[in-house]
C-alpha cells in the first residue's frame, strides 16, 4: 500500500504529526489491522511539503491513500492548504483523509476542513474522515514545557490510533462548524486578505540579525528576499510564522502581531524523555487557560480507551 501526505506546515507542527503518520503507518501490519488475506503487505508513505520552494508536487495517481495536512489558521485552513486542493487533479474515488493542528482543542476550530472538503469532493477524492492533533502554539503565547510534553505524547497516541482506523477503512464525518460557533467564518476571509496586506510590516532588526539567511530559505511563499543588503518582505506573506518562529537570533518583529510573537522551537522529543516534568499535566496540574484543554484531553482518552489503548503506552 502506498501513501502520500501532503503538509503545508509554516513552523514545523503539522510536519512533526505527518512525520508520526509515516511512522505508525510504516510500523503497522495491514493484515492486523484489516485481517486482509494478503500477507506480507506493507504500508510505504512519502511526505510532500507544499512550499513555492519544494520541486513539483507529485501526484496522487499510484497512491492508494492520501493525507492533508496543515495547521489551523484563523479557524480554518490557511491558504496554501486550499491552494493545494485547488492544484490537485481531478481522480476517481481516491481514499482521503484530514490532519490538522492547531494550538487548542476549542470546538471552534471543527469546521476548519470544510472548504478544502468541498474543493476535493467535487474532484473525486473519498474524505473518509479527520483528526486534529492539538500541538504547541507558534503564535498568540508561548505554551509551557509541562503542557508542550503532554501534548506530543498525545500526538503519538492519537496518531496511531487514527492509523489503525485508517488502515481498517473506518470512516467519519468531518466535522462542520456547529452554529453557534458560525462567527468565526468570516474570519478566515479576513485573515487572508490581511496577511498579504501586513506582510511588508515585517522587519528583520540589523542590531540582533546573525545573516544566517534562514528566514529567506525557509519562507514557503518566497515572500522575503535579500536585496542591496537590505530584507524585504513582500505582500505574499500568509502568516505561516516560519521565518520570526525559528530565528535563530530572535531578530524579525510581526508587525501588528509583536505582542502575540513565539519565537523558538520547542523540543518536544527531548521534553517527553525528561521525567522532570510532570504528565500528565492536565488535568491535574491545569490551571488558569490550561482548563481549556481538559475537554480536549477528556475526548482523546475516551477515543483511546474504546480502542482499548491508553496515553501511559506513549511515554
Ligand atoms: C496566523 C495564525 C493563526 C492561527 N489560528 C489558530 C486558530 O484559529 N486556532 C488554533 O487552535 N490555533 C491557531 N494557530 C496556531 C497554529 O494552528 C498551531 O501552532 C499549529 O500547530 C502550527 O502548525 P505549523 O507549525 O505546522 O505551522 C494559529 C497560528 C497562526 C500563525
């Protein structure tokens, strides 16, 4: 069986979870899974980052699966995700699945696959069903070591589940903005709009710049070049944070969005190893906005413990 997953990821998150996909998929024996009389299938899964840097994007023909990636922008996908589904061909009854991540389980997030769900409908891919992987925030506040540990080690287990699931053809609805939530719509249109408006509002400070060029090579819309000396960061700016995120030397201001700026990777494959922090952190330990997350947590163990699985597995 062949895979493909498609990622748009801005600071590395959605890349990360498409990387655990690889692994369980990688791992899992179909006939296990799918008491599929074949014996001996394997399961290989190539990953594409959509990016205006990566070559041409392959395409789904030859494939028995294909996964979506991105993170939640603004409630919704951001536009490189849509883009995708809009350059992706036309096949016939493709089986298709949705990853998102975002920074918080909030039900307001639900419907945020619900326009690329329409543009692959209309194309021929079978969306059987999505998850939602909530990970670290790179934009808003900076999440805490206890929370960003939990949170990976969720990611794994909830990864995995989703890929037995997948390999034994379950389906579910992909879930569509509930309607007391419906304000958030035009909110996705707005960000749009705004990012590519704002983008030249970025500045990278020459005083702490190491000229690394990092945020140069990295940006996925080629929207920051290096002229006469000088930074210049265009309109093709889609928010994605992937330059201000990861510099190295914390030298790019965000334009309206200073006081909600993260910067640096969090290293969550060295938190999990480290006993010194507490997990689970919710919801024993939660306070304050980590009380958000507890609904979150409650829906993963449920989902965990009817598949006879537990998060203690994961550590
Ligand atoms: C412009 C912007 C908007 C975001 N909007 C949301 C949101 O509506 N809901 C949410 O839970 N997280 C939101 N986030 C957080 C990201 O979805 C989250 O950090 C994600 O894991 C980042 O993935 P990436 O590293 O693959 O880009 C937003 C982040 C950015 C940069």
């Amino acid at each position: 069986m062949r895979v493909i997953l498609y990622v748009f990821s801005g600071t590395g998150n959605t890349l990360k979870v498409a990387g655990l996909y690889k692994k369980y998929l990688e791992k899992s024996n179909i006939n296990e899974v799918t008491d599929a009389p074949d014996e001996g299938a394997s399961v290989t899964v190539d990953i594409y980052r959509v990016s205006k840097k990566s070559g041409e994007m392959p395409s789904p023909d030859g494939y028995d699966l294909v996964g979506i990636g991105y993170p939640i922008h603004g409630f919704s996908a951001p536009e490189p995700a849509i883009e995708l589904c809009k350059a992706l061909p036309q096949v016939e009854n493709k089986p298709t699945f949705f990853f998102k991540s975002s920074g918080e389980g909030l039900h307001l997030n639900d419907g945020s696959s619900q326009k690329c769900l329409k543009i692959l409908t209309k194309k021929g891919y079978d969306v059987m069903c999505e998850r939602h992987i909530v990970m670290p925030y790179n934009m808003i506040y900076r999440h805490k070591d206890e929370m960003a540990k939990q949170m990976w080690i969720y990611a794994h287990a909830m990864v995995e589940l989703h890929c037995r699931e997948l390999l034994a053809g379950k389906r579910e609805k992909v879930k569509r903005t509930a309607l007391w939530a419906l304000w958030v719509a035009p909110i996705r249109f707005l960000e749009q709009k705004f990012s590519h408006m704002h983008g030249p509002l970025f500045k990278v400070h020459k005083d702490k710049c190491v000229n690394c060029m990092r945020c140069v090579n990295v940006c996925p819309e080629n929207n920051i070049k290096f002229e006469d000396g000088k930074f210049k960061f265009g309109h093709d700016c889609v928010l994605c944070m992937g330059c201000s995120f990861g510099c190295p030397a914390d030298a790019i201001s965000v334009g309206v969005f200073g006081l909600w700026k993260v910067n640096g990777s969090y290293h969550v494959d060295k938190l999990v190893k480290d006993e010194s922090i507490p997990f689970p952190y919710v919801p024993n330990h939660a306070k304050g906005i980590y009380r958000l997350y507890k609904k979150y947590y409650r829906e993963c163990d449920k989902r965990l413990s009817d598949a006879g699985l537990t998060v203690q597995d994961y550590i």
